[in-house]
C-alpha cells in the first residue's frame, strides 16, 4: 500500500498515503482566509467589543459612584431628620416645661384670687356681723330703757316718759354695768326677807 501511495503521489505531485497532510493549496487558502478572519476581527470585532466592554465598566463605574452619591445624599438626610428630630425633642420639652409653668403660676393665681375672695368675703361676713351686733345693741339699749322707765315709773309712781331724761338714764346705768362699777345684787321675791 506503501507503493500505491507513492505512486499516486507521483502522478499528482502530492503523496497521497498521508491523508492527514493538508493539500497545499488547501493550506494556503486556509491561512489566507486565517489573514482575513484575523484582520476583520482586530479591526471591527475586538475594536467594538473593547467599546462595548468600556461602556459596560463606565456605566457600572457610574452606577457604584450613584449609589455613593445616593448612599451620601441618605446619611446627610438621616443627619438632618434626626437633628430635626432632636430638635423637635428639645422644643417639646421646652414647651412642656413652659405649660408647666404655666400651669403653675395659673394655679398660684388662682389661689391667691380665691384666698383673697375667702379674705373679702369673710370680711364682709364680720363687718355684716358687726352691725347686727350694733344694731341689735342699740335696739336692746331701746327696748331696756323702755321696759325699765316703764318699770320704774310703776315704782316711783311717777311718769318717766320725758325721753331725753329716760335715755340718759338707760345710757348712763349701762356704762356702769359695762365698766363694772354696778355689781348686780340679789332680791328675795316678794313675800320673802333676804
């Protein structure tokens, strides 16, 4: 078989007992069409691929710096809401410290207001007593005077109706009794001797 190859090999130039050796014409359009497939591929393939492959890395590249700025953006928000907040705590706590005071001071107010309302109504109670006291003196004074005229008159026998006689008399026995100078003294009922 050996010889049949080299046989053949001789009529066409080309051994032919080596199936696996490439015609060389075969090998020359392979590395031409290799030249070809090469320089399309380094001069529009890899070309748009680096394109595309920079495109990728800028747009993640642009999406990690937006989520920083966007990270950043939320911690200053989370700053600013809770100094609001703190500052909303602290107001409340002076508000309610300032109703509390109030609330206190209202209070004071209002009892003194009631103290001296107790102050001016007792006040006036006592003033009010005082002269129904007064009045009820002079009146007692009045009826005294009339009764013991009218008693004396019955023992004397004599008329003691001058007024003006009759209240200096009452007047005058009543300063007595209340400065203590007339000590009352015990009369036996009539029938009996002391």
């Amino acid at each position: 078989m050996i010889t049949a190859s080299l046989v053949a090999a001789e009529e066409t130039g080309y051994p032919s007992g080596f199936p696996l050796l490439p015609h060389p014409g075969e090998m020359v359009i392979g590395l031409i069409a290799f030249a070809i497939l090469y320089w399309l591929y380094k001069t529009k393939v890899v070309p748009r691929l680096e394109e595309l492959y920079a495109e990728r890395a800028a747009a993640i590249e642009g999406g990690m710096q937006q989520a920083e700025q966007a990270q950043a953006e939320a911690r200053e928000a989370l700053e600013k809401y809770t100094a609001q907040l703190a500052e909303a705590r602290a107001e409340a706590g002076e508000i309610r410290e300032s109703a509390r005071e109030q609330g206190a001071q209202i209070v004071a107010e209002m009892r003194a207001q009631a103290q001296a309302e107790a102050t001016r109504i007792t006040e006036a109670a006592k003033r009010q007593v005082e002269a129904e006291r007064q009045q009820a003196v002079v009146q007692l004074r009045q009826e005294v005077g009339t009764l013991s005229t009218a008693l004396a008159s019955k023992i004397v026998g004599e008329s003691l109706e001058d007024e003006v006689r009759q209240k200096g008399i009452v007047d005058r026995f009543l300063s007595e009794l209340e400065s203590g100078e007339v000590k009352p003294e015990k009369v036996a009922p009539a029938g009996q001797d002391a």
